[in-house]
C-alpha cells in the first residue's frame, strides 16, 4: 500500500490523563493489533490496524516497513506528557479506540472555559434567587425540599435557595422559570390555608367555606396540585386563582 502523507499535528507538548481521575503507578497502554486484543481504526473505508513503532512514520502496521521498535505507552501516576516532536505517539494516542474512553487529553484553555461557564450559571442563578419574590422561591423549594417548607421561615426558605442555586443552577434556573411549578405552590399553599378542601377521593377539589361549592375535579390518576394548576391556566380557573390570591 502507497505510504500516505503525514498526518498534519500541531507541534506542541501535549498531555493525556485517565478517565476518572485514576492515578496508578504505572498504566500501561495497549499500544499494537492483536487477534485477541483487536486495536483498530476505521478511515472511513477500512478499519486498519495500529501499531506504535517509534521508529516508524506511520501509526498503521500495513504503512510499516522493516524492523519496528515497539516500546510502551506508559502513564505514570495517572499522566502522560508527550513532547512537541512526539508526533506520532500523539496522533497514536489521537486515533486509539480507547481515547475518550480510558484516556483523554488535558485542555487548561478548555477546562477553564468549562469552569468560566460553571461560574456564570451559578451566578445567574444565584442573582435569581436573591431577587425573586419569597412565594415564587417557596414554589421551587416545595419541589426541592417538599414537605419541610412547612417548617422553615422566610430567611430558611432563601438561605436553602441560595445554596442549591449555587449547588446546581441549572436546575434551579429551569424551575424558577417553570409557571406550572409556581400555579402549583399557589394550589398546595390554598389548601394548606383553609380555602380550597380536597375531598378524599384526591381529584374532587371544592371551596372549604360557605357552600363548600365544587372549584373542579383532577383527572383520575393525576397528582391534585398538579391538575390545580393546569386549570388555572383555563378562563375560569383564571377568576378562581384570583379568588384564591384576594383570600391569601
């Protein structure tokens, strides 16, 4: 087969770590075909064979010719620094089966870049929190504590926030902005109040006071707070929630 053209790699130090942040003394790479140990790559024609040969200009075994030298890949404690002239080795290591998997390479630009987005997200999310009213953070910590908001005070509720803002933004930033988690708090914090009642069935919902008259009944199977704040949404469940906010 016609030897191809050299793979075209930056040359620069690069350093390749294991997954997991696994440190073993000495981890030693697979680093040759085998029939048993199959180490392959596929070019988008074939799946070739590699081999590490440090005295070979191509990674595949069929581009290489003569004797080989075969030494081994070794990762002390975990790391592998190769040098800016190792330019096989790291396209080896680019094109290993295992990389991504077993290996990968270390990326401080990217890494930081990943730690910069991490920080803005918490700050987002914590600015949120810091900002919203106490009612709409009690309704993302209904759904993150449940039934202990009962017993916190307003200071508990925002302190509790703050830190799972901080802890895991994303998740609080998709609840603070999810109405139906907000419909649903108004739902439980009602009953809670003594002015709606659900009945025993849990899918009848009336008013507790005067003629106990029936506001709407939940779907079979359907959480009642969860049915409550679907039909809010709708032109009469509109006037009930305002009802609801004038006795609150």
């Amino acid at each position: 087969m016609a030897t191809r053209k050299a793979a075209q790699i930056e040359l620069k130090q690069r350093i390749y770590t294991l997954v997991g942040g696994i440190t073993p003394v000495n981890f030693i790479l697979r680093s040759r075909h085998t029939s048993n140990k199959p180490l392959q790559y596929f070019d988008g024609k074939l799946n070739r064979s590699l081999r590490y040969a440090s005295n070979q200009s191509s990674i595949f075994e069929d581009e290489q010719v003569g004797d080989v030298t075969l030494p081994a890949i070794v990762f002390n404690d975990g790391k592998l620094v190769t040098r800016p002239e190792d330019t096989i080795l790291q396209e080896f290591l680019s094109k290993h089966p295992d990389n991504g998997k077993l290996f990968v390479e270390f990326d401080p630009a990217g890494k930081a870049e990943i730690e910069l987005e991490t920080i803005e997200r918490e700050i987002e999310a914590m600015t949120l929190a810091r900002s919203m009213e106490i009612e709409d953070l009690e309704a993302v910590a209904r759904v993150v504590l449940k039934s202990k908001v009962n017993d916190m005070s307003s200071k508990e509720i925002k302190r509790d926030m703050l830190l799972f803002a901080k802890s895991k933004p994303e998740t609080f930033l998709n609840l603070a902005n999810d109405e139906n988690i907000k419909l649903r708090n108004l739902a439980i914090r009602a009953v809670e109040m003594g002015v709606l009642r659900v009945a025993p069935d849990n899918a009848t919902v009336t008013w507790a006071k005067g003629k106990k008259e029936k506001v709407v009944t939940v779907p079979f199977g359907e959480n009642v707070y969860s049915g409550l704040a679907k039909f809010f949404k709708t032109d009469e469940g509109i006037e009930v929630m305002q009802a609801i906010v004038n006795e609150l």
